[in-house]
C-alpha cells in the first residue's frame, strides 16, 4: 500500500490527531476531507473517519474523490474482534485494509444532531445493568468523556504502511 496523502473527517478532534499522528511518523500530507486544497481526484489515499451507529463518517465521499487504499475507523469503544468484523462488513471493506482505532468522547464538543443524540444514548447507557469491566468503562466514558487516542495503536497502520 502506497497512499500519496492522509484524509480524514473529525467531529470531534480524536479522528484529526490520530490523522496528524500519522502524518507527522509517515512524512505523508494530510488533509481533511473537502479541504481546498487537497489531493488530486482520484488520488491513493489513507482514509480516517469517525464511526457514527456502526457507519465510517464521510466515507462514501472519499470512496467517490480518491482511491481508497486503507480505512481506519475511529470509535470510542475497546476494540474486537467481533466488533471490527462488524464494521467492516457495515463499511464494504471485505477488500480493503481495515484498522480500528479507539478515539475517546467529549460530549461537550458535540454539535448539531449528535449532541442530543449521544445524551439519549449516554441516558441509556447509564441506565444498564453492568455486568463486566468493558460495559463499567463504557458507562464512565459516557458519563465523564474519555481519550484513548495513543500513538501506539497507530502500530498496525504503520505496519501495512511499510510492507
């Protein structure tokens, strides 16, 4: 895999740092998605977007400008298996490569539909019997936010980036 540029799409902040992470260790432009300027159409590139309900924000977009090499998916939960398998599948990336990486929440950055969206969810999520580890950290990232963004998840992508 040899993408020409990084494009991503951020609500948040997590997707973007992970974003400039990746430029800042592979030398390689990076650029949000619709940016002016940005890569040429139909450009190689290495595609970040936040997960929304399972689905890869501003995806279809990228997949319609440029030549979609790689996608990673920034989520704020722990990351699965069965999890990844899901997205993927959701995403039509069975061909792709495909990284999951876990961002972080912060409600308070929320715009638009999503903000009343995600308190509905955190409302819900509140209200759930925990019974592991993984559903507690979950309630308590939705109660007080949460970062997960590290350099070290960017391993696997930096992997596939060199091979």
């Amino acid at each position: 895999m040899s993408p020409s540029a990084i494009v991503y799409a951020s609500a948040t902040g997590f997707t973007r740092r992970y974003a400039d992470l990746l430029a800042e260790r592979t030398g390689l432009p990076c650029f949000a998605l619709g940016a002016v300027p940005g890569p040429a159409r139909g450009a190689a590139v290495l595609y970040l977007g936040w997960l929304c309900a399972g689905g890869i924000k501003g995806l279809r977009k990228a997949r319609a400008r440029y030549k979609v090499q790689a996608v990673c998916a920034v989520g704020m939960s722990p990351a699965g298996t069965a999890y990844t398998d899901q997205v993927r599948a959701q995403n039509h990336l069975e061909n792709l490569p495909f990284f999951y990486l876990r961002g972080g929440y912060a409600p308070e950055r929320l715009t638009g539909l999503y903000r009343p969206m995600m308190s509905l969810m955190s409302r819900m999520v509140s209200k759930a019997s925990v019974e592991d580890e993984g559903a507690r950290a979950m309630q308590e990232a939705f109660a007080k936010g949460g970062d997960w963004v590290s350099a070290e998840q960017l391993s696997p992508v930096l992997d596939a980036l060199t091979e």
